[in-house]
C-alpha cells in the first residue's frame, strides 16, 4: 500500500494528510505560506476565522498526547468547525469494538474529517481508504512511520528563523531515529525543500537499518554532528516503542548524546535548537538548553495551531460535498 498516492486527488492537490513522502516542494510551500497568513489570527480579539463553519472535526487519538491533540482541537476551533474528541480509553474500543467499526459510527454522525493518531503504521491510510470520498483524513502520528504536521510545524519554525532558503542549511537530527515518526518526516520534508546537509546523530543501536536511502549524513559523535549546524533537533528516547536493551542506560546516553551548553558550542552561533515534545530533561538535553536562549521549542507549539490550520482548510478545501458522493 502507498499512502503517498491516495493523498492527493486527480488534479495533484491534497485531499487527506498522511505522509511527506510524495509530495512536491510546492504542497509544503503552500502549506507554509498558509500558515504563515494564519499566524496572525491569534492575534486577533477573535480568534476565528469562518472557513470550516457548518464542518465536524473528529479527533481520534488512540495514542497518547498533549501538543498534537490540543492543537488540532485549538486550530478546528479557530477555523469555526464543530469539534468531537473522542476519548478513546473511555470508548467502546476497550469492549473489542474493530477502529473500523469505530470510524464508520462517528462517520454515521456526518463528521467531514478525521484527525487520527495510531499506535499502528498505516492506520490513518487504512482509515483513508474506507471512508467516504467527502472525508479528509489527517495523520497525526502512526507508529513509527509519519507525523507530517509535525514536520511541517518544525520546517515553518526553521523558515520563520532562518529564512526560505533551505538549502543553505545545515540541519542535525540527533536521539532515537529508529523509533522516531518526527525523525522520519522532517528528513523527507527538509529533502523536499533542498536541503543537502541533513545529518542523524545516534547510536547504532538506535538508528533504522534504511538509513542509508534517507539522504543523511549518520554520525555517531555527537561533537563531530553539531559542528557548524544551523538547526539541532533533539528527539525523545522512545523506550515504550523499545523491545530489548538498545541502550546501555540513560545516563550514559546523557553522557553521550545528551545536549548541554558546553556541547552546544560547536553549533552556529546563530543556532536553534528544536524538540518536537514531550522531554526527558536530563536524558536528551540539559535544562539550560530547554528553557535557553538558543530554545525554540514552545515556539514550534504556537505554530502547531497555525500549521493544523492550513492543513485542515487546504484539504477540506479540495473534497467533493457530501452531496456529490451518492
Ligand atoms: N510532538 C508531539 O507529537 O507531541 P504529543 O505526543 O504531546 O502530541
């Protein structure tokens, strides 16, 4: 199965959201450059637009989250959408009820996208390809394979500090690769967007055995990784997603891949350090670099809103009417 090629309609534009890989240069600019104009609404005494009124918005998240889940709710909300969050643990799913059987009920309910996370790789495409041809569906993390808003978060986040010019960059991706959706869909965004000098920076142990197709550069020594970057972006250690012993233990992790002040400075004085969240302070990065100057990470949140907000109009934006499916 290709999620790649059910995303995007006849005409090339984007009806549901479910990977970077496919897409053009151009979908990832116009979803920043719609980001971009939206980010003024928070400003605003309102902060509403009208654009999805009379549309329902169901979120189902049947992984755990705080940033992705608030903010998809936050940005439905602002563009004037009625909002279900369905609270999986609480749902009929814990009595054997099929995720299909689950989608197909809320979907009874006229909803006209789902906003879906997923333990399970290709959950949010499976879902795709079962629902009605007026539904968007938005994936908001599956399994090990994709997260692309937060990618597209993370990639208005470098443009908004480092300008357009992507290839100009030098990005280093440093932690849990192998467990890692983030990891996964910003290497396929900054690709898309030209930028030549991606470097992963792991243990062997932590790294997937494809990362030699990803076009990165892979490092071992997190010094030699950070020289001269103009973007760091720290990831969490996965260890709910870790079956046998990958690492020796977290503080030698720390010792060794862990960010602080002192290791930092060997990055662009100009540098930006990124997290998607949640944080292991202490195991991936020190305090002082968390809440340091050089910290772009509550920024990276402010533009989750505005970047679920472009993603939800272009792609509600592109689907046929309920009508025009009978
Ligand atoms: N970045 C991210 O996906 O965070 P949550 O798990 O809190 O949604």
């Amino acid at each position: 199965m290709n999620p790649a090629s059910i995303q995007l309609d006849a005409q090339g534009r984007l009806k549901h959201f479910l990977t970077i890989e496919g897409l053009k240069r151009q979908h990832l600019i116009d979803i920043l450059d719609t980001a971009e104009s939206l980010t003024g609404v928070a400003e605003r005494r309102v902060k509403k637009l009208p654009t999805l009124r009379g549309k329902t918005v169901a979120n189902l998240f049947f992984e755990s989250s705080t940033r992705t889940r608030t903010t998809f709710e936050l940005a439905a909300k602002r563009l004037s959408a009625d909002v279900l969050t369905v609270n999986i643990a609480t749902s009929s799913t814990s009595k054997g009820e099929t995720l299909l059987d689950t989608v197909r009920n809320i979907e009874a309910m006229q909803c006209d996208m789902f906003v879906v996370r997923h333990a399970a790789s290709g959950a949010a495409e499976f879902i795709a390809r079962h629902v009605r041809p007026h539904i968007a569906v938005l994936n908001a993390g599956d399994g090990r394979h994709a997260h692309p808003t937060q990618a597209m978060l993370d990639m208005l986040t470098i443009r908004r500090h480092k300008g357009p010019a992507f290839q100009d960059l030098r990005v280093a991706i440093v932690g849990d690769i192998l467990h890692s959706r983030v990891a996964r869909s910003d290497i396929h965004a900054l690709n898309v967007l030209g930028c030549a000098n991606v470097r992963v920076v792991a243990p062997r142990t932590l790294l997937p055995p494809e990362v030699g197709t990803l076009g990165v550069q892979v490092f071992h020594d997190l010094d030699q990784g950070l020289r001269d970057v103009d973007v760091v972006i720290m990831l969490r250690l996965q260890r709910e997603r870790m079956s046998g012993a990958l690492l020796p233990s977290a503080q030698e992790y720390y010792q060794q891949y862990g960010l602080t002040e002192e290791r930092l400075a060997v990055a662009r004085p100009d540098a930006i350090v990124m997290h998607p969240g949640p944080i292991n302070r202490g195991v991936e990065m020190a305090s002082a670099v968390v809440d340091g100057p050089r910290s772009v990470i509550l920024e990276q949140v402010t533009n989750g809103i505005a970047v679920r907000m472009a993603v939800m109009s272009i792609t509600l934006g592109n689907q046929s009417s309920p009508a025009e499916d009978a």
